[in-house]
C-alpha cells in the first residue's frame, strides 16, 4: 500500500487539575486531561530519581515497566530540568475504562521509596473527554511506541490497486475464522499469525465502541526504518483480517512517525523535520505546534516566533531559542555552558483522495548541543564615589554566586559584617546579575603609586559560582583597576582660636604615601604629648590642636598690641622623606603678657607692671638690670623688652644639663615733673628668665654669635617685693612660674611656685664663659662692656674641681 504523510495539528485545550490525594504534599502532583490523553506530573523531590507507577483495573494494579509501557499505551520520561516525573496515557491505554469513546477514567497508583521502605499511595481517580471529535484515522507518534486507530464504521476505498490483491491471497488461503494478523516490511510481506501470538510479541490491539486500535513499541522486528527525503522514519504496517465463508474481513493498519532528532542552527533555532508523504494526501494539510502538550494553530505559532516551512517535501518546524515552554539547562564542561529542551507536539492533519481525515500527532524531546554561556564583569567604578562597582552579569537562573575572593581573601555569600556590598541584579530574560561595591580604602584593596603622581588601586576578584542543583563550581576571574591621577599631599585646613591654632585633615584613600611631620620630627601622639599639642584621629580626620607657645611657633611683629604667630605642618614622602608640601597658618595674638627665647639668643618680653610699679607710676620709667635697658614700647601698665640675653645685665645659672640667662624690671623713682606724685607701693618685683638644654650649645661663645638648636624655655616671674627694699639682682626669687614650652603667657598667674622640667637632651661637655680666670664659688660682675653676670652653681667638690680644671685649660 501506498504510505503518505502530512503534517497537521488540532487546537489542544487541556483541563488542568491538582489531585487531592492523601498522604501527598499539596503542590506535588498535577493531573491533566489533554485531548488524546491523560497526563500526571509528580515532583521529583517528592518521587526520588526511580519512581514507579501502577495502572489499576478491577482485575487488579499492573506495574508499568518500560516494555509494558509501549505495549499498553504509556509514557514516563524524568524531566530534571522542570524538576518532575512525567505519566502520559493513552485513552486507549489497557487500563483505561472506556465509556462509548467519549469518556475515560483512569486509575493509578504511585510507588515510592521513603527511608528505606516503599509506600503505595493510590491516585484518585480521573475522567477525561477528548476535546475535538475523533477522526477516522488517527496516528500517535509517542516516545516509546506507535499507536494507530481507524473508526471501525468506514467505507471501502473508491479504487483497488493490484498490491491490495496480493494481500489479500494469504487472507483468502486461512483455514481459520479467527483474527489474524499479517505484517508487511518494507520489500516482503509475512506470513500471517494470531492476535494472541502477536500480543505476545508485544503489539496490542484493542476494539472499542467505535474504533479498532493498533498499538507497536519502537524497533519491532516487524517494523522498518527507512528514510524519507533525508529524514529517519520508522513506521509498521500490519494487516488484520478474518475469513467468514467466503468473505474475507481486512483492515489496513498504517503507522509510521519521523525519528529526526531535531537540529540546533547558529541563528537560534531547532530544526525538527517530518517527510510531507508518509500518508496520502491531496489537499494540503493544516498544522497545529507547541511545546509542552499545548497546540496552537500556525499563525500564531508564527506571531510567537516559530517558523513553519516546507522544503524537498519535507515540513520543517523551526522553535525560537526562547519560545515559551522550553526548558534552560546550564552544565560545566572546563567552561559553562548550556543546553536547551524542548518537549515537541505537532498536530497535522490532512485528508485523502477519498475526503477521509487522519489526524497525526507526534510527541518529541529535543535537545541542543552545549552552547557556550560566557558571564561577563564590567567595571562601573566611577572616581568620585571613591569605591570600585563591578557588575557580573548574564548569570543563567540556576547558577548562584557562592563566594568571592578579594586580593586572596574570601568571602562567602551571603556576605557577613563588611564594608563592601554584593547586590543581586533580576532581569526579565531569565538571567540575573550581581554588582559588587568595594571602597577604595578597604584594607583589601590594594594601592600601588608610581612616580608620575598617579595612585592605582587594584582589585583582583575570583567569582565562585555554583551550577545547580548539581552544585558544581565555576570560577569567573576579573581585574580591575582605578587610576587616581590627581594625588596630591595632604592639605590641612587651619582655624586661628584664642588659644592657638587648630588643624583639620579629612583623610583620603592615599594620604599614607605621606609622613606628617612638625619641622624634622614625625608627628605622633607621643609627640604630641610631648610638645603640649592636643591630638584626635579616626577614619575620617586628624584634629591637632596647637597651643599658642608650643613648640613649633614663630613669632613677628610683637608689639603691645599682638604679634602673629605661625606654625607649619610638613608632608615628607614616605620613602625618601623629601618635603612635598606644607601647611601654613599665621594668626593674630593678643595676650596681656609674654616671654620669647629665640634660637639667636633674642629675650622679648611683654610684662603686666600693675603691681611691680609704684601708684601713678609710668611703666616708661622701667628698665633692667642695665639701666642703659628701656622698654622698646609702653601702655598704661605694660612694657615690651627686647634685648639679647647676654646683655643689659643678665645672670648666667648653670646645672649639669641647662643654663638659665635671668634678667629683670625695675623702677627708676626720679620724678620727670615736680608736680607729678608717685606713691612707694610696688607689691611685686618682675623677673624674666630663658633657659637652654647644654646639648644644643656645642657653640656657646666660641663664635661671635649665639646659637642655640631649639628655642629656649621661658620663664615670666612675678613675686612679691621685699620689705626693706629692692633686692640685689643676684638674689634667687623665692616663687617660680616655669614651663617647658618655648614661650610663656603668664597674664593671669601670680606668686605661682612651678618647677624647671629638664630637657631631654645628653649633657655637654663644659662651656666656655669668658677669658678672665676667677676663683671657684666667686660672686663676680663682668665689665660694663660685657653686660652679664655668672653665678656658679651649687656643686660638690669634686664636680668643681673638675670643671676649674677644665676652665683653666681652656685659659678662661
């Protein structure tokens, strides 16, 4: 006989339902009514990899195994990627119970293992009705087996061909009145045997109210494979008959279904292809496709994206990449990639030269090959936010980010306390993103300067991604660099206050290439507690806080009215300590009272005389030990004195570590006018002092200059004035003030008892005082041209003898 073949398919329309059934988690199973069968899914989570499931009769429950399952009319195929177990039963299935060929009702159970035991649970019962008539013939092309049912009421065809003869020989030759049945390969046609010894063999047959069915598992030695126009085909035919009499009864029984494994084509399509003429046809056929048991007519497959054709006589189904219904796989093979599946079903349907309709339909799993699925990481990082943002997308579904390593450290997702952030970025198709945030000061971030003022931080990033649910790894590696050319020394911003002045650094990622420093020394908190300063860091700034007459200070324009005091802050590179930029702040000052030791030797002392001179008197009238010595500028209660501190009749004290150069006011009582009227009430005398460690004068007197490594330590005295009189210079005063800064504001302290704090420099060796040789422990005054005055200190006998020795080597 002829075999022809067209491709058609009619609109499905499946009655969805959620089985109720006891002892099964709501949400586990699904039963559907499709339109030439009955479909249940069962999640895998629930049914474990080896499900099993039984078809019950009243004569009892049959275990579906693989060879029953062609035979009776199932299908079970595992599904990893939706994640379910997948039954498919024909309505003409064995166990199916048939009412008039309009409703079926199944019955299964379903068997699975649950800590170690098997348990049965049965499935409630279902009804389906087909949703379009049947057709006189009707072909079903499943996974596992061929099934074909022809309306048991049909006319004869209108011609008779000479093969239809030939068969009919054998028929006419049997002895028997029972059905038999006779199958016809490709080039020889065999003898005939029973029904029951073919059902044995695996073929059923089955008639029903209206129909005979036919039903062949795959690869029958009965069957034949063959190829049509370049595409595989299987197909069976077989021949059943029955001699009553003379009369011989025959039904023709045809099917034959494409096997094409389908095609992935680098435009993004699957190609699966079926021959035009397996079964005869004349006018064309009229094609219905989806996926996942749901048809829709051509046209809107093709508003989808589908693209049915026809070449070289063969139908060709082309499904989008993406079509709805596909399944999306990825899987790890030395890269990632993925694969895509799609559950097949094709309806044709198309009428012969004798205006009977068969309607086809074929069931297929495809499948790409590994198509490669490339992640990619973009640098988002943008200079002002300070902080690296890296994007990793085109992450598929099923891979999740599991860690990340950071310049060799890991961290694992979800992340825990940390100064970076991950954030997991949807996307409509299907794929997601994470955007990584890293600040550039993190201490995992690394910083590299080159010599061309340009800081580069550097992140190396290794993405650890799992494939699920195999949970397979994947590394994706990624490097990113921010190129920070605007690096700059650090720049503090200066407040003048009352007290001092005041600093403030907002600190930058790269501030450390820098060492602060205050002249040669490096800033720190010992530092700091050392020199009087009051210092704050954290993450954000540094605040130094530097008191007026802390070390560190230069002074000018002193007068009556203020001076201007500066102080620098110094940046050194951090490796060769070379000076690359400064902060500069100079304010005004106005204290009421204060003492300056300069480096050169330089006294400046601005003195409250309110209480060192009589009532009424004029503090113009001052002077020191050399009377020769005036005030440089007068107020009403004030004096400013500037002199060299071995002039205007200093005293020279001397220890083992320090000398002290001691000066101080007095009050000339000689009345300017007659008239003018000056009481004799001073209750103070004024005594000013400057003292310099012996470490920093290796020089002292051997050159024609003073010079002095740091500023000296300066002491304003004020106590109280001697009944009987003014006292002799030389006589020490009974109560000090004294502090280790480089200058003292003593405005508001009064008969105040303080302590010399020594300096913390090694001892000199000796110092040389004048060219004149006198006796130890010797009070002496200097010649008027040399305008000072030594005073020995207390020392043992030893200790004198010693420095006599050396001073009269020396030819002092």
């Amino acid at each position: 006989m002829a075999l022809g073949f067209c491709i058609g398919v009619a609109l499905l329309l499946s009655l969805w339902s959620k089985a109720e059934t006891a002892g099964i988690p709501d949400g586990v199973l699904r039963m559907e009514c499709h339109d030439r069968y009955f479909m249940i899914a069962v999640d895998i989570s629930f049914t474990g990899d080896e499900p099993h499931f039984e078809a019950v009769d009243e004569t009892g429950a049959y275990a579906i195994t693989q060879q029953y399952a062609a035979q009776c009319g199932y299908s079970i195929n595992v599904h990893p990627l939706p994640g379910h177990v997948e039954l498919r039963a024909s309505y003409f299935s064995c166990q199916t119970q048939n009412k008039d060929d309009e409703m079926f009702t199944f019955n299964f159970n379903l068997n699975v293992t649950q800590e170690g035991k098997e348990v049965t649970y049965p499935l409630q019962d279902k009804t389906c009705s087909p949703s379009v008539p049947w057709s006189p013939r009707e072909v079903t092309c499943e996974t596992n087996y061929m099934e074909v049912s022809v309306r048991s009421e049909v006319t004869c065809p209108s011609g008779t061909k000479k093969d239809d003869w030939n068969s009919l020989k054998p028929a006419h030759r049997s002895t028997t009145s029972d059905w038999q049945v006779m199958f016809q390969t490709d080039d020889e046609q065999l003898p005939p045997i029973n029904i029951s010894d073919a059902r044995k063999q695996g073929y059923a047959f089955l008639l029903t109210e209206g129909r005979l069915v036919f039903r062949a598992p795959y690869g029958q030695p009965e069957s034949f494979s063959t190829e049509v126009n370049g595409v595989p085909v299987e197909a069976v035919h077989a021949t059943i008959f029955s001699r009553q009499s003379w009369v011989v009864l025959m039904v023709d029984l045809v099917a034959a279904c494409s096997m094409d494994e389908g095609l992935y084509n680098e435009s993004g399509y699957m190609l699966w292809e079926t021959p035009e003429m397996l079964y005869p046809n004349l006018d064309g056929q009229q094609i219905n496709v989806g996926l996942k048991g749901q048809l829709v007519a051509q046209p809107v497959a093709e508003e989808r994206g589908y693209i049915v054709g026809k070449q070289n006589n063969t139908i060709q189904i082309c499904i989008p990449e993406n079509a709805e219904g596909r399944y999306r796989k990825s899987a790890l093979e030395d890269d990632l990639y993925e694969f895509y599946v799609y559950h097949l079903y094709l309806e044709q349907i198309l009428v012969d030269e004798d205006r009977v309709e068969t309607r086809i339909r074929s069931l297929r799993t495809l499948a790409t090959p590994l198509l490669p699925s490339p992640i990619f990481a973009e640098n988002q990082t943008v200079l002002e936010e300070n902080m690296f943002t890296v994007y990793l997308g085109d992450v598929p579904e099923d891979v999740q980010l599991a860690a990340v390593h950071l310049n060799g450290q890991e961290f694992t997702v979800p992340l825990s306390v940390s100064s970076f952030i991950i954030t997991k970025v949807v996307h409509p198709n299907n794929t997601h993103g994470y955007k990584l945030k890293v600040p550039f000061e993190d201490p995992v971030v690394l910083q590299q300067f080159s010599k061309t003022d340009a800081l580069h931080y550097i992140l190396n990033i290794n993405y650890t991604l799992t494939v699920l649910p195999e949970k397979d790894l994947y590394y994706h590696m990624e490097s990113v660099v921010a190129l920070v050319t605007d690096v700059s020394p650090p720049q503090f911003d200066a407040v003048c206050t009352e007290s001092g002045i005041s600093f403030k650094l907002d600190h930058r990622p790269f501030d450390y290439l820098w060492e602060i420093t205050i002249d040669s020394d490096l800033l720190t908190s010992e530092l700091a507690d050392q020199h009087g300063y009051i210092i704050s860091n954290d993450s954000n700034s540094l605040l130094l806080e530097v008191p007026l007459f802390s070390r560190g200070y230069e002074y000018k324009n002193v007068s009556l009215k203020g001076f201007f005091g500066t102080f620098e802050i110094i940046m050194r590179d951090l490796e060769t300590s070379e000076v690359q930029g400064s902060t500069i702040k100079t304010c005004p000052f106005s204290p009421t009272e204060l003492i300056m030791c300069s480096t050169d030797g330089r006294m400046t002392v601005v003195a409250d005389l309110a209480l060192a001179i009589p009532n009424g008197g004029n503090p113009a009238r001052t002077n020191l030990r050399d009377k020769y010595c005036v005030p440089k500028e007068t107020d009403g209660s004030r004096a400013l004195f500037s002199f060299s501190i071995n002039s205007c009749g200093a005293t020279v004290k001397l220890n083992s570590e320090n000398v002290t150069y001691e000066n101080e006011i007095f009050y000339r009582k000689k009345l300017l006018r007659p008239s003018q009227v000056v009481s004799d009430n001073a209750k103070e005398r004024v005594t000013m002092q400057c003292t310099y460690p012996l470490s920093g004068l290796h020089r002292l007197f051997s050159v024609h200059r003073f010079e002095s490594d740091a500023v000296g330590i300066g002491s304003l005295l004020h106590t109280t004035h001697p009944a009987a009189g003014l006292q002799s210079p030389t006589i020490q005063p009974t109560s000090a003030l004294t502090t280790t800064l480089a200058t003292t504001t003593l405005a508001a302290t009064r008969r105040a008892t303080g302590s010399y704090k020594p300096a913390l420099h090694p001892p000199s060796r000796y110092v040389k005082l004048t060219r004149f040789r006198y006796p130890t422990n010797t009070r002496f005054r200097y010649p008027a041209n040399a305008n000072y005055r030594y005073i020995w200190p207390t020392l043992n006998k030893g200790v004198r003898q010693s420095l006599q020795t050396k001073l009269n080597a020396a030819h002092i």
